[in-house]
C-alpha cells in the first residue's frame, strides 16, 4: 500500500520546519524557547515520527525524516541540559 501525496507532501513540510527550528535554535530566539515553541516543537517531532512510521516504501524522504526528526531529539535534549546547567548555577 502506498502512501498518497499528502503523507510525503507533509513530510517535506515537516522538513521545512525542521529547517526552520534549526535556524531559530541557533539565533537563540525567544519564540523557540518559549513555552508554546517548545510545545509546537515537540508536536512536531511526534508528527515527525508518525509521517516516518507512514511511508512504507524506502526512499530519500522515509531517510530524511529519520534524520531531521532524530536531530530535533537531540537538539531538544541539548537545549533541556543547557537549561538545567544554566539553572542550577548561583
């Protein structure tokens, strides 16, 4: 069964984002860290993961989606132990 238009539509999208994210983390910007950015920023990866999990046929968009979503984790994982350095200090 193959996945219509609208999955890989949505994933190239995603990829945008991700684009995106990776630009605003960088620049440090306040709308990424800011409450709802990181809520949007983690509905995106969950997103990210159930477009990944859609696309049944291997091909470069299944591959970039891994990718870009894994590197979302890690750079949310990066931003949570800078937090709690930056938090824990006197």
């Amino acid at each position: 069964m193959k996945v219509g238009r609208g999955m890989k539509g949505l994933a190239w999208v995603l990829i945008l984002y991700y684009s995106l994210v990776t630009v605003l983390w960088i620049a440090n910007s306040p709308y990424l860290f800011s409450i709802w950015g990181v809520i949007i920023w983690l509905v995106s990866i969950v997103l990210g993961y159930i477009v990944y999990k859609q696309i049944k046929e291997k091909n470069i968009i299944k591959h970039l989606m891994l990718y870009s979503t894994s590197f979302m984790v890690f750079l949310l994982i990066v931003i949570g132990l800078i937090h709690l350095v930056v938090t824990s200090m006197p």
